[in-house]
C-alpha cells in the first residue's frame, strides 16, 4: 500500500518533520504513463489540476497528458507558470470577470462555459480584447448539465449533473447559447462532467450518452468539424481497496469503440483524482494510545486540518502502520493490540477522525502511520488555519533515472 522508497523515506525522517506528505514521483510517473497507454492515442488527456497543483506533480503528469483543466484564475496563472507551453482548458460555475479577463490575456486554449449569462460577458470581454475579433478566435466547450439514468449515476460518489444544480446548461439553454455565439467566440464542441466515482462500465455509459448527445446537437445546427467532446474526469478511486485502480484498459477500450462510432469527434478525458491520489501518503506518528469506555483510540500528530478527505467524503482513509521499535520512557509504551481502533488527529472536535474502529494487530504510541490515496483532494482541501497547529512537510521522492531506454527504430 505504501511504496517501499516512500516508507523508507517515512521512517528516516525526525518527529519533528511529523507530519509529512510524501509523494514517490516514480510511481507517479509509472501510473500516468500506463493511463496514458491504455487510452486510444487519438484520445486527449487532460489532468484535472484541483486535484492536486503541487508543481512536482505537475511537471512529472506534463509528458504524459495533453493539457490542463483548470477551474480558477489562480490554477490558471499556476498552469500557465509551472508547466508553460501546454494547453489549458478553463471551466467552473461563477468564473469572475477578471478570471476571463485573465483567460484572455493568457490565451487559455478552450474555455467551458456554464451560462448564457457567461457566454454573453465573455463575447463582450472577448470583442473588448486585443486579442479579440482581429486576433485570435476564442475557442469554447458548452459545458452541459445531462440527464443521467438510475444504472449511469449508479455508485457515484458525487454527482455534479444529472439532477438540479449549478453546473454546466440545462441542455435547452444549450441550444439557445448556440443562437448567442458570435465572433470572436469559435464553439468547438459539448463539454460534459457529470459525477465522480464511477467505475469503467458506467464511465462508458455516460461518454456514449455524452457523445451521442453531442453529435446530434453538433448535425442540427450543423457545426464545422472536428467536433469535441469532453467527457470530463470522476473515474474511481476506491478508498476501501486501495491496492484497487480504475480499469483503465476496460475504459480505453470502450472509448476507441466509442471514437471508431463517430468519425470527426474528437474524445477528451480530464480526471484527477485517479491520476495522483496514488502517489502521496499522510505520514505522521501516535502521540497517544488510550481506552474509552471500551473502545481504543490513537491520537496522532495532525489531522483533519491536514487531510480532510476522509471527513469530506465521509470513509476511513486507509493506512499502513510503520513500527518503531524503542520506547525510552520509563513507563509503559501506550498501546492497542488486536483490536479496532479509531484514529484522530489533535483538533479538539469529535469530527478529527481520520479512521473509525479499523482492527489492528499492533499500534502504539512512538508508531508511525502512513495514510495512503493522499496525492489528491488532501491537503489543498483541508482547513489549515483551524487550532494554529504547524503545517506538515513536504515531500517529492525524485523519479529514479530511467537507463533502460526504448530502442529508436528508424
Ligand atoms: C473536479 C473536476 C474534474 C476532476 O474530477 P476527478 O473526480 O478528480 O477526476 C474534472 N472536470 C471538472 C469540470 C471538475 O470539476
């Protein structure tokens, strides 16, 4: 569950750089390359950047994705600075003026927009740009909010369309928005990112919706080709069974079917969280081992503050415990032995829980824990400034040197 480097690393590093987030590059590498390679070429990956913008992580995804999904200015200008040259694609519901403004000026390669009230700003900031009508074109996805079935919006996690909500066009105000298109606004295509969690089958599921639905609004009104279709990201990440991935051949396989069935689409993915939720863990140590009312409890160096995942989705994140032989009080060593445990952080709220009642065979005070699937949603969504503890550390585990190199065939 926790790559040997990264342990190693885990283990060697002094209380007082507890708690840490370790991130192995290498494995990064490994996973975005084999995603890269179970995707039809033609096929366009882009990396959702809210997932996690660490600038080491960035610069490792950069070789294997097409481009970016940005969802603010600030991701944006970070994109823009950290990994210059490689295509942007800008979306989210209520981008400010400025943040199109911005868009503009740094020549964001595609731009989702959410409402006709949005299309109409960015048109007038569009015509207003120097870059407008005599320049370049703006080039833009209609982000659609589509009905999902019960079987497609079966075991997601979350679900950002399909029902009521402020994502994306309803599809009829989708068809309205094409009357307002006017230069130097260049619709490309249907931008469509429906819910998180879902595995291969039902991922298909949505993109042939999504497609189809796109193809038939691209033939009435008769847009100029190629058209685009982004089918958004949300591919699962199973925090039960993390040693489990997404099956990713499974979904490159339906989605080269799904290319070969629409001739003139071009097919775009943008996930995140299973691009680097695999490559960080949550390092930190058990400050304390105690029993309430019969139940046990570990008490460690952090937190919630510093990994709200599990409290934002609401599952146990899972662990590995990294023994530490040595206990230099003259006391007895706090401790839980063959028993569920409940692991907290040092917040003073019962909602500091980052696992409840997991059976372990061992785990004691001075022990350190390692919480894996944390290079994603983990510490750029936790609340840092609650009970002014410090700050973790952090980590980026270099990629090893590649000797072996693929011979050049001429
Ligand atoms: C968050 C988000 C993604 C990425 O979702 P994951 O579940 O991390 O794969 C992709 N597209 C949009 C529009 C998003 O808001």
């Amino acid at each position: 569950m926790i790559t040997p480097r990264a342990a190693a690393h885990a283990t060697a590093l002094p209380p007082a750089r507890l708690p840490a987030y370790v991130h192995d590059l290498d494995a990064l590498d490994t996973h975005a390359r084999a995603v890269r390679a179970a995707l039809p070429p033609a096929v366009e990956l882009y990396y959702a950047t809210k997932a996690n913008p660490a600038p080491e992580l960035l610069a490792v995804l950069a070789p294997h994705v097409t481009g970016f999904e940005v969802a603010s200015g600030g991701e944006l200008a970070h994109v823009r600075r950290t990994v210059p040259g490689r295509p942007v694609a800008f979306g989210g519901p209520g981008k400010t003026e400025d943040e199109l403004r911005l868009a503009l000026a740094l020549g964001a390669e595609r731009l989702h927009v959410e409402s006709p009230h949005e299309l109409r700003l960015l048109t007038a900031l569009a015509r207003d740009h120097p870059a407008g009508p005599a320049g370049r074109p703006v080039d833009v996805l209609l982000r659609v909010n589509l009905p999902l079935t019960d079987g497609e919006r079966g075991g997601a996690a979350l679900t950002m369309g399909g029902r009521p909500g402020p994502f994306g066009l309803d599809p009829r105000d989708a068809e309205d928005c094409l009357r307002l298109l006017r230069a130097p606004l260049r619709l490309r295509g249907v931008h469509a990112h429906l819910a998180s969690g879902l595995g291969a089958a039902a991922q298909l599921a949505v993109a042939r919706r999504v497609t189809a639905w796109a193809r038939d609004l691209a033939g009435r009104h008769a847009l100029p080709g190629p058209l685009e279709v982004n089918l958004g990201g949300g591919m699962a990440v199973d925090y039960t069974r993390p040693q489990e991935r997404f099956d990713w051949a499974a979904y490159g396989k339906g989605v080269a079917d799904l290319a070969a069935r629409h001739p003139g689409t071009v097919l775009r993915i943008e996930p995140g969280r299973s691009l680097t939720a695999y490559c960080g863990w949550y390092v930190t140590e058990v400050l304390d081992v105690k029993h309430s009312h019969g139940h046990a409890f570990a008490v460690l160096r952090g937190g919630t503050h510093h990994l709200r995942t599990p409290v934002a989705k609401g599952h146990d994140q899972p662990f590995t415990v990294l023994p530490v032989a040595g206990w230099e009080r003259p006391w007895p060593r706090p401790a839980a032995r063959d028993e569920p445990v409940t692991l907290c952080g040092q917040l003073c709220t019962p909602k500091d829980v980052l696992a409840r009642d997991v059976p372990v065979a061992e785990l004691r005070a001075g022990d350190r824990v390692a919480f894996a699937l944390a290079g994603a949603y983990a510490w750029n969504i936790s609340h840092h400034g609650f009970l002014m503890h410090p700050a973790p550390t952090f980590h980026f585990l270099p990629r090893a040197a590649r000797t072996a190199r693929t011979p050049r065939t001429a």
